[in-house]
C-alpha cells in the first residue's frame, strides 16, 4: 500500500513553514484581489529550489530531442512523473497543502505549470519549446489556456465559434474565451480554434481544431480585467478576446495543422485528463483543512458545559470527514502509483476522481460551516472561505455534469 515517504513528509514541514510565513499573513490581499498569486509562487519556487530544478530538466530535455534529431540512440531515463510534477508525490502535496490556504493560488500555478507548459511539452514543436518554455517553467512568465467560451461550456469543442482563416502562410484570428484562469495577467496563452476554410458545406461543428501560442501585447488581443467570483478569489480569472488577430505559422502548435500526434482535440482532451487528476489533490487539500479546523474547534468549543466533541452528532460529522478523506487520498495515491509506473489514468478513470473528489470536498467544507454553527458563516473564520472554494471544484475543470458523460462513455466502450 503506498503511503508517503520520508522525503514527501519533511518536504510537506518544510513546505508548511513556508505557507505559514509567507502565505498566511497575505491570504485577504490574495482573496481580494489587491495581490495577484504570481511573485509568491515565484518566492516559493525560489525558496525551494524548484526554479532550477525546472531549468536543468529542461535542458536535459532539449538535449535529448536534439539528439533524437540528430538520428542518436536516447536512453530511457526512467523518471515517470515524480517530483514536482502534479502527478508526483511532491506535486500532490504542493498542490494539497496550498489548497487548504488559497486554492485560487494553486489554480493559477497549476493552468501556467501545468496545462500551458504541458500543452507546449507534449504538442510544441523543439524550437517552440526552447521559445517559450524556459520563461514558463520557473514561473517568471505567466500562462493561461484558452477553450471555454460564452456560449460553449461543456460542449467545448461543438460550440466553439472562435475561429482561424488562412491569410497566405499566416492565420487570422477572431473570437471570444471566458472563465479563462490566469487570463487578465498572461504572458503566454495557449488558444484553440476552429480551422474556417470556406466551405459552407462542412458543418461548424465537425471543423478541425488547432492550437495557437499567443503572446501578451500581440496586435487585435486583448485581455480583460478579472472577474469578480464566489471563491477561487487568489486566481484572476478573466475573457480573452481577438479581432483579426495575425498569427504566423511559427505559433501554430507543433507547426504543422497534421502532428502525428492527433489535432487540437487530442491536444486538449490530453490536458482535460491530467487538470481533472488534480482536482483530488485540491479536494484532498480543502478536506483536510476542514478536517483539522473542525477537530480543533470541537475540542475548544463548549455548550451545557461540555465540549462540543463529546457529542454524538459532532462526532459523527468528524467520522464522515475521516472517511471522505481517505476515500480521496486512496484515489491519489492510485493515481501516483500509476503515473510512476508509466500506467496511464484514462479521460474515464480521471473524470471519476473529478466527480468523487469535488462532491466530497464540498460536502465536508459545508459540513464544516454547519458544525461552526454562526461561527461558519463569518468571513473570519475559515471554513467560510473553503466552502466557497470547494464548490469551485464541481465546477471547475468541466462541470460534475459532464463528468458522469465522460464516465459512462468510458463503460460503454469497453
């Protein structure tokens, strides 16, 4: 049974006392909106080393697809998603123990380390890697992955109406993204859109989807000002928007609209699967949290005269946290057992954690405001905040809704 090691526990202390000096005191900046997430997770990065950790392991990378370039044998290295990738055993619990905090913090990390430097890593052409790529992965850029859109929601690639027309060897861009994490403050966006080749013949629907690499200041986008939201408060959120915005074929991802490895779909169902694993490590976070809240809180809280934890309906809400909790931790650690084993978690499999782990965070936070009793409402206390921030979690990264879709699809297939 696979339990965390020695490492993964003094990295969580150490990890801990950094979230205690440099997160806590700036939570309400976070929340408000007065402080963007980006130069304490940069602080973080640094104080940890991951900065430079990033630095040689993409160096290590580019060496080895020169190589394969150059028709050389590569060995295999055998690292299979440990360390800080969000799939690893530090990345669960980096993303966990900062979810307890501000997990708006940790969306935004997640959409620029994450999806947009994921997207480039496994769809982005050697010299769009070495472009972009050392910037994002030490955080000293800023990225943000563009789908969603006003009128297409779950039925993201259907509804899509943002669209690119061929202008001689360049693109032209026009369109509309929403809910667009990271988007206000983007320095890197990653952007899909529907190939318009002018034929009136081909359903919207059934036209090819590519992926673009847009940078910051580029002439026709622009970038809003984030959104105001019921939780998720540390991670700006906002609307893109393109008017004939010129693309030239160096930004289209991989530079080809044929990469062998499927097209913009693929690229984006890739990214839905691996956002949708980490969305147990949040819920794991925010259950936690309340767990240790709770705990705390029943113990010191006294009515007739007793503590509160004496009593039996107290008592079985804090047993139905301890069995929410280790139901999600036991999805995780599935989850990093097999990405160590190179075995990988289907759209299917991770669209069940997704489902599991959010209603399950959400039960627990709202739980826990019930169990605060008048104390849970309050914005001082916070069980507030993270019963805001749980709901986020059904919403987030594809509603429950379209999850059970995914889940039954998956059944269905086999």
């Amino acid at each position: 049974m696979y339990e965390w090691s020695d490492t993964d526990l003094m990295f969580r202390d150490a990890l801990r006392g950094f979230i205690d000096k440099e997160v806590k005191p700036h939570v309400d900046k976070l929340e408000s909106g007065e402080l963007p997430p980006f130069e304490i997770i940069r602080k973080m990065y640094a104080t940890f080393g991951m900065d430079e950790m990033a630095r040689e392991a993409l160096e290590k990378a580019f060496a080895k697809e020169e190589a394969k370039e150059r028709g050389e044998t590569v060995p295999v290295s055998g690292e299979k998603g440990g360390g800080f990738s969000g799939a690893g055993s530090m990345g669960v619990i980096l993303n966990s123990e900062l979810a307890g905090v501000s997990l708006g913090l940790v969306a935004s990390m997640g959409v620029s380390l994450g999806l947009t430097v994921g997207t480039l890593r496994s769809r982005g052409s050697l010299a769009q890697k070495k472009r972009w790529l050392p910037e994002l992965v030490t955080m000293e850029k800023v990225g943000a992955w563009a789908i969603t859109e006003p009128d297409s929601g779950s039925d993201a690639f259907g509804g899509m109406k943002s669209y690119v027309r061929r202008d001689g060897e360049d693109y032209i861009l026009n369109g509309q993204k929403t809910f667009i994490t990271n988007g206000p403050y983007a320095d890197v966006t990653i952007v899909y859109a529907k190939l318009d080749e002018g034929d009136a013949s081909v359903d919207r629907r059934d036209r090819k989807v590519l992926g673009f690499v847009l940078d910051k200041g580029m002439e026709g986008f622009t970038q809003s000002a984030p959104f105001k939201k019921m939780g998720m408060n540390s991670s700006p959120t906002g609307e893109l928007f393109f008017d004939n915005v010129r693309i030239t074929k160096d930004r289209l991802l991989g530079e080809t609209e044929n990469p062998a490895k499927g097209d913009g779909k693929e690229s984006a169902k890739e990214s839905f699967a691996a956002e949708r694993i980490g969305i147990a490590s949040l819920a794991l976070g925010i259950i936690n949290e309340c767990q240790r809240l709770c705990i705390d809180y029943a113990k010191n809280r006294k009515l007739w005269g007793k503590e509160i934890a004496q009593f039996q309906l107290i008592q079985l809400k804090l047993a139905e946290m301890e069995v929410a909790r280790l139901n999600v931790q036991n999805m995780v650690f599935n989850a990093i057992e097999r990405t160590a084993a190179g075995n990988k978690v289907t759209l299917a499999e991770a669209s069940a954690m997704k489902l599991y782990s959010s209603r399950a965070a959400t039960e627990v936070a709202m739980e826990a405001v019930q169990l605060f009793g008048g104390n849970g409402y309050m914005a001082e206390y916070k069980v507030e905040q993270l019963a805001r921030d749980a709901k986020s979690l059904m919403i987030y990264a594809g509603s429950n809704e379209i999850q059970v879709t995914h889940i039954a699809k998956g059944l269905l297939a086999k």
